[in-house]
C-alpha cells in the first residue's frame, strides 16, 4: 500500500484507467514507468500538454504502487524526460508486457 498522502493521486489514477480502457486500445501505447510515485506525478504534470494518459502501473511491469504514463510517440516524451533528468522505463504490449528501453530501481510503495 502506497503512503496515504498518494491515496488521492492513485484513486484519480484508477479513474481515469477504467474511463481509458471504456473508450481506447491500451495495448497499442508505449508505457513509461517511473522508480517511485513522485517521480511518475513529477513527470505526469511536466507531460500535462504532451497528449499523454497517466495510470495506475500495471501489475505486470510492477507489481506495487506507481504512476505509468502512455504515449504513441515515445521520443517527444524521451527528449523531455531527458532534459529534465527523470529516470524511466519503456514498456509496450504484444500479448503480455515486455521492457524495450531503460533500466530503474523501482522503490516499494509500503508504508
């Protein structure tokens, strides 16, 4: 369980990831994963006009707390993670989940 002051961060999160998969195919974005929560909600409000969707990581890349961003063009995102030093993995779907760039040391969310 992730520290409670993310419990607000994670609930929009989940939100917004069931309103996504009603309306659009995940499996067709680049997934962004980030080494803990801060830096995945520091990335998703640098990103907040970059035609991004932020949600909960999914188990399969990690299976605690953490922000997953999803985007078609990998590279804008990339240059803008770059300059702003944030660490990052890049993950696609085919049939199950496969890391194609990166390497991060994702933190625990335990309290």
């Amino acid at each position: 369980m992730a520290q409670l002051k993310y419990l607000p961060a994670g609930i929009r999160l989940h939100i917004k990831e069931i309103f996504y998969k009603l309306n659009d195919n995940l499996d067709e974005y680049y997934y962004f994963h980030f080494e803990d929560i801060p830096t995945g909600l520091k990335a998703e409000k640098l990103l907040k006009n970059e035609n991004i969707k932020s949600i909960p990581v999914p188990n399969e890349i990690f299976k605690e707390c953490g922000v997953a961003i999803l985007v078609k063009d990998k590279n804008r995102i990339k240059s803008i993670l770059d300059k702003n030093n944030i660490k990052y993995e890049i993950w696609i779907k085919e049939k199950k989940f496969k890391k194609i760039e990166g390497n991060i040391e994702p933190k625990s969310c335990q309290l």
